[in-house]
C-alpha cells in the first residue's frame, strides 16, 4: 500500500487479493463479451449493411460466454488482426496526452466527423446527453445538499456552524462543492449545441439551468463583489 497513489482513485484497480483459480463467470459481466474469434462470418458483414443491433448478431462471433462450461473457456482465444511485437503499438493514449476537457471533445469530434460510419451530430448529443447535462445538474444539486469542511483539521459538518469556525480546533470552514466544478462544462456544451446544430430542446435545458446557477449565485459571475453586513447597514 506504501506504493499506491494517495489521490482518489488511487487504489480503485489495484490488486489487493490474488485469486489462483479463475472462474470466468464470475468475472465482470462486461469481460463476458470478449471477443475471441479468428475471421467474422459473412453474415454478420452483411448484418452490418442492414444495421442490425449488435444483440441480434451477437451469435455470429465467438464470445467468451458462449465457451462458459467446457474447457474453452480457458484456452484457445484467437483474434483477427496478427502483430508482430505486442509492444509496437500506441503507448500513451490522447485522452492522457491531451489534458483540457475541451482539446479532447475537439479531437474525439473531429475523428467521428473524418469516419463515413460515424454520426458527428450523434455522437455530440450523446456526449451532451450522458455527460455534460447530468454532470452540471448533478453538481448543481450537490452544492445544495454540500456538508462543509475544516481547512485545519479536515472535520466535516452537515451545516455551517454559527460562529462560521471549526468547533473542533477553530479553523476555517471551507465549501466541499465550489460554483467552478458546475460551470465547467458550460460553455463545452454550448459549443457542442451551436457547431452541430443540435434540437431547441438542448438550448432551453441549458439556459434553464444557467438561469438556476445565476438564481443560486445571484446573477452573472463578472463583476460580483462580495460585500460585509457592514456595507449594507452603512448604506441603510
């Protein structure tokens, strides 16, 4: 454990047991769709021209879950594509290479509008769909429901304490959820609504949730100033 990252997520793959005997149905169901076949059949080519849905042809190919109960569940996984040095291929992938959410929406976009099979529009309103608008609302909600935490001692509160310090050692009560994690995707999202062209629908979710981020805020984030109850009262 001496060696294992201290950031979250740090020991989410790592091997903590080691198991001598593998039974493949008990692994990940989604290890259970590895494909082990040597050719693809013509039929499922043709299958492909009728864009058939991948359950419907999923027999055709030689899955690991078809083997489940014999000895081939182990033994005898072949592939279609021969290499000569496993090694040889792409090391470090772009999604790493690349470190703005915004660089790798760009090249991800700009490769499905290069492949003839690939909808661009598609994709993006997927991305929107699963990503985007789930994480923004999703962190909108959590910085209503947010505990706070001391910045000296790390001790977490469900509401701010009154004296607006740690009870435990005085410190600093700091939020755990910040206006910046909600926004982040903002301005991607709308980008991703306006190139590819996508329905009315997306435009009035994200202006309804800007409008609930400037109603929890209080307006537009330039030209705020935070001001003391003293400022108020001098005013009053």
């Amino acid at each position: 454990k001496e060696y294992l990252p201290a950031r979250i997520g740090g020991i989410m793959d790592s091997p903590f047991f080691v198991i001598r005997c593998i039974n493949p149905q008990e692994v990940q169901r989604q290890a259970h769709d590895f494909d082990v076949a040597a050719r693809y059949p013509l039929a499922f080519y043709e299958s492909t021209l009728m864009k058939s849905s991948p359950r419907e042809v999923s027999h055709l190919i030689d899955l690991v879950k078809y083997r489940f109960g014999s000895e081939a569940q182990y033994q005898g996984f072949s592939y279609t594509i021969p290499v000569s040095n496993i090694n040889s291929g792409n090391r470090e992938s772009v999604y790493k290479t690349l470190k703005r959410m915004t660089d790798k929406l760009d090249a991800q976009l700009k490769l499905a509008e290069k492949i003839k099979a690939v909808d661009a529009q598609q994709v993006a309103q997927i991305v929107l769909n699963t990503h985007f608008i789930r994480d923004i609302a999703g962190n909108l909600r959590a910085f209503a429901t947010q505990s706070f935490r001391c910045k000296t001692c790390n001790k977490r509160y469900r509401r701010m304490p009154l004296k607006g310090r740690c009870l435990q050692c005085g410190g600093e009560v700091t939020l755990t959820v910040y206006r910046g994690g909600i926004e982040k995707y903002l301005k991607d999202a709308r980008w991703l609504i306006e190139k590819y062209k996508l329905p009315n629908y997306y435009i009035q979710r994200l202006s309804l949730i800007e409008d609930e981020i400037n109603s929890l805020f209080g307006g537009d984030r330039e030209g705020i100033k935070q001001r003391s109850l003293a400022d108020f009262i001098s005013r009053h």
